[in-house]
C-alpha cells in the first residue's frame, strides 16, 4: 500500500489515481521520503542542489 498512495503538488489532497489529480487536475508525486541509508553514495550530491536551490530563493 506504501507505493500506491499520491498526493497532489498543487492542491495537497491524497489519492491513488496514478495519472493526475481528480480534485483539481494537478500533477501527482510520491508523498514518502526515500529509504535512509548511512552507506548513502549520493548524499553530498543531493546536500548540494538542496543548498544551491535554497541560495537561489534568497
């Protein structure tokens, strides 16, 4: 059941359409964070454009 649930990136309502939003159309995403490993290989990468989208907001 995990997998199946999306929730919209517009209005914030939860589904398990898979296509778009029966509420307002918006796009869908996962709602679930990824699984956390301390062997991550990616991190620093992903700490990077993090850092680099929140400078770009200022």
């Amino acid at each position: 059941m995990k997998g199946m649930i999306k929730k919209c990136s517009v209005c914030g309502e939860y589904t398990l359409r898979e296509e778009k939003c029966p509420y307002c159309g918006g796009a869908l995403k996962n709602p679930h964070p990824a699984r956390f490993s301390p062997e991550d290989k990616y991190s620093k990468y992903r700490l990077a454009l993090t850092l680099s989208a929140r400078k770009g907001k200022d």
